[in-house]
C-alpha cells in the first residue's frame, strides 16, 4: 500500500472513530432523557403507574420489588461515565471501543425507545423493545471477548479503568436488562389474559426463575467468569424474593426459589474462575 493510500484509510478511520464516539455521547445523552422521563420526577409518568401499572412491583410474580430499580441509577451513571471516557485520545481509537461503540449506540436509543413506549401504554411494544435491547447488548458482551489472536497473547490487557467502564458497565447493564426482560414478558403475558396468581402462574414463576439462573451460568461462562452480569442479574432475583415474601402479590415458594437462583448467579462466576479461567480484554 502506498503512502497516500494508507494515509487516507487512516484519515477514514479517524472519521470513523470521530462519528461513533460522538453517537455514544449524544445516544447517552438521549438515554438519560428517557431515564428522566421514565422516572416521572418533573415531567412524565414513572413507569410503574405507566401502561396501567402493568410493570409495577405488584403487576406479577416475577415482578422485582420497588427498590430494585434504584439499579438504573447505577446504570446511568455508569453509561455517562464510559460516554465521557471513550472520548478521550487514548480511547478514541481503541480496538475495544470500536468493536462495541455502535452496539453502545443501540442499546442506549433502545432504552430511551423502551421507556417511551411504556409511556404511552405499550406493553407488547415495550417487549418488543427490551427483546431487541437484550439482544443488542449480547452483542455488545460478547464482542468484548478476546478474539484468537489475543489468545495467543498478541494484545495487552486493557485498562483497569476501561475495564470498569466498559466491561463492568455492558456487564451491569446486561444482567439487569436479562431479569427486566423476564418481569416485562410476564407483564406482557398477564396483559393478554395469563392468570397472575394461583397454581398455574406459580410454577411458571419457578420455572423462569431457575432459567434466569441458568442464563446467570451462561453470562458467566460466556464472559469468563466476569462479575458485573452477576451481580445485577442476582440483584433483580433478590427483589424479586422481597416482592414476593413481603409485597403482593404473595408467593412464598417463588420467593424462596428466587433466593436460590441468586445464590447460583453469584456463584457463577466464582467457579468459572476457580476452574482456572480469567477475564481477559482484546
């Protein structure tokens, strides 16, 4: 390749890079509004009175109790914080950011899009919207993992800081939106006539449950025994328990089997790690 020619991939590549991290920063941006929105703080209705209550604490069994979605406000902060840092020098034209900016960009105007179709009433089309974020940022996860090269040890380790903010923050973000996608399917279920109580809604509670924590497995596996999926996915299971030991409705064995499944999220990622594998970064 001649000099001219790699200088202007070069110069398209920056343009590249110049474009998806200002999307990131607009897309977070654009999230947050929706968050704000969502909250129903100043403007807005708060999404558990939105649609008619159907995603409220109470609307089903696999509803996480109220304070469990004080988690989103983790998830924000972290969101802003990596918008923020993959627009530095040193991040601007990282591999890593590359390769999951876009993805980024999806998850964030798909969860300003999810709130907004809450907001006018949409169960169904909230569903449709949260099955596409999950799957987005399923992408964006796996997309973080090393590829062959890296394995044989031809890049570095990324960061500790781009760790935390990428890694940790998709990882969050992940595990929180795979348990809010179970609560949101039951509400959509509940919507179109499935009985939210008795003996019929209990066993597909637990049944869900102990798939939610096999996805824990998976993320786990899947992510090299990384911890943030985890601990988010086990935090929604834990509400989850609350709601429905002290909250309506009632269900004690969906509480205690939600106990459990939290307990197998968490533990995951410490057995995938003591079987001697280790989260690595491209």
């Amino acid at each position: 390749m001649s000099s001219s020619a790699g200088h202007l991939v070069s110069d398209r590549q920056h343009s590249s890079d110049t474009a998806r991290t200002t999307a990131v920063a607009l897309s977070a941006v654009v999230a947050l509004v929706g968050g704000f929105l969502g909250s129903g703080a100043v403007v807005g209705t708060p999404i558990a009175e939105a649609a008619g209550g159907a995603l409220s604490a109470s609307a089903t069994l696999v509803a996480p109790a109220g304070p469990a979605f004080g988690i989103w406000s983790v998830i924000y902060a972290g969101l802003l914080a990596l918008a923020v840092h993959q627009l530095l020098p040193s991040q601007r034209h990282d591999a890593r950011q590359r390769a999951t900016g876009w993805w980024v960009v999806a998850s964030l105007l798909l969860n300003a899009a999810w709130v907004l179709v809450v907001q006018a009433g949409s169960v169904l089309g909230s569903l449709v919207a949260i099955l596409a974020l999950l799957a987005v940022l399923v992408v964006a996860f796996v997309r973080l993992r090393p590829t062959a090269s890296t394995r044989r040890g031809d890049a570095r380790s990324a960061p500790p800081l781009q760790l935390v903010l990428l890694d940790g923050v998709v990882g969050l973000y992940l595990g929180w939106v795979s348990i809010a996608t179970v609560a949101n399917a039951a509400a959509a279920l509940a919507a179109n006539g499935l009985p939210v109580t008795g003996a019929l809604a209990t066993s597909l509670a637990v049944v869900v449950l102990l798939v939610a924590a096999g996805v824990g497995w998976l993320l786990a596996a899947g992510g090299q025994g990384r911890v943030a999926p985890a601990l988010s996915l086990a935090w929604g299971l834990a509400w989850i328990a609350v709601g429905r030991w002290s909250g309506q409705p009632e269900a004690p064995v969906v509480s205690v089997v939600a106990v459990v499944a939290a307990v197998l999220v968490l533990a995951a990622p410490l057995v995938v790690r003591a079987r001697g594998v280790r989260p690595t970064a491209a």
